[in-house]
C-alpha cells in the first residue's frame, strides 16, 4: 500500500464544472496536507494547504480534510481550461521532528474540456 | 518562484561520468530539498538538508551525494551516472508559513544518461 494514494485518471471535467480531487493517506500521525499544480514540463506549485478537520477555501479551491478517514480532496469550483494539470498531494510524515518532510502521491491528471 | 535556480536546466551525459547538478536560494531558507521526479512514481526525497554541513538520505539516496557549503547552495552529485538515474530534479525549500513548513520547488534539472 502506497503511503499517500491518488487516483492517476485523467480526469475529465466540463468546463465551468466542479473538478474533485481526492488523496488518501496512511499515516495517522501526519499534521499537514497539501496540494500543489503541476503543469506539463514545470515544477510544482502550491495551491493550499489544511491542517484542521473540515473545509477550507481559497478563491475557487476548497480543500477538505477528514483525519479519521485518513482522507483529503481537493474541489475546484467553476473549472477552467486553465486548470488542465497534474494535481499533486503531500502530506507531511507523522514522526516527532518530522514536519520538514512530505510524502507525495504521484499525482492526477485533470483535463477540463471547453 | 521563491528565489530558487538551479543549474544546469538540461544536461545529456554518458553512463559513468559524474554529474553535479546546483540549486541556488536567496533568502536563507534552512532547509533544502532534492527530488527526482519519474512518471508514475511521482516525487521522491533523494537528499535533505537541515543547515550548513547538515545533511540527511531520503528515500532514493543509493548512487547520489550532496553538500552543503554556505546556505545558499545545496549540490547534488552523481558519482557515476546510471540509465537509471534519468529523470527531472528539483531542488525545493521550506518555508514557514503560518502554522506549517511548505516546500516550494525551483524550476527542474532534465537529466538524459546516455
């Protein structure tokens, strides 16, 4: 069993639809849980990241958090062509001192059709 | 882009040779970061680096070393290059941001082994 999963589609979504991203880890001593973009030949870049149960929003993104299911998601709201990329989960290690390190999912392929 | 370069940004180079790839930051960061990134295996730690001269394995460290002589600079180096060792790098830094350490990413290394 990987440590952070992540389905690796694609995923395609109409544009204007609500994209949703889903991320589920092993650890249940991580803290903190993140979601980069990474668009095709560039690095990762950070959308957001929760350390509390429930929801948290940013614009058109919303992260949700369940730690007892050991789940994260990602919604994209009113999703645009632009938002055509491979979506990225980390979360961070659960051991004491260990908040400097992030296990990755290899990530989603998301697609927004026009 | 956090003020992280890395050099070079493409390099082909035969089996057996050495390689030395550079991440460069400007503002001071502790913690330095290099990954290897290969298509369905997502981002894998291969070193760490918590300060000058203080340097830890991740989880891919077999065939590589790094240094770190001033803050600025974390190098890694590929004592002899493998087919295997093919693959994106990046460098990324942690920083603090409100109540998490969050990495951000410098914009790759493309590596061929030849």
């Amino acid at each position: 069993q990987k440590e952070v999963e992540q389905n690796s589609g694609p995923l395609s979504v109409p544009e204007g639809a609500i994209a949703s991203l889903n991320c589920t880890y092993s650890d249940r001593g991580s803290q903190s849980f993140f979601w980069y973009r990474q668009y095709s030949g560039k690095s990762p870049e950070l959308i957001m990241f929760i350390y509390s149960n429930g929801d948290k929003e940013d614009g058109r993104f919303t992260a949700q958090l369940n730690k007892a299911s050991q789940y994260v998601s990602l919604l994209i709201r009113d999703s645009q062509p632009s938002d055509s990329a491979t979506y990225l989960c980390a979360v961070t290690r659960g051991l004491m001192d260990s908040n400097y390190q992030l296990i990755w999912g290899a990530g989603t392929k998301l697609i927004i059709k026009p | 882009d956090a003020g992280i370069t890395q050099s070079p940004r493409h390099k082909v180079t035969e089996t057996g040779t050495p390689v030395t790839l550079r991440c460069h930051q400007t503002e001071n960061h502790r913690y330095m970061y290099w990954y290897r990134q290969d298509p369905g295996h997502g981002l894998r730690l291969i070193h760490y680096s918590y300060g000058v001269k203080d340097t830890d394995k991740g989880e891919v460290s077999d065939g590589y070393s790094v240094s770190r002589s001033k803050t600025e600079d974390f190098l890694l180096t590929l004592e002899s290059a493998t087919s295997s060792q093919t693959s994106v790098y990046f460098c990324a830094i942690s920083v603090l941001a409100v109540t998490s350490e969050t990495q951000y990413f410098g914009p790759g290394t493309r590596l061929l082994v030849l």
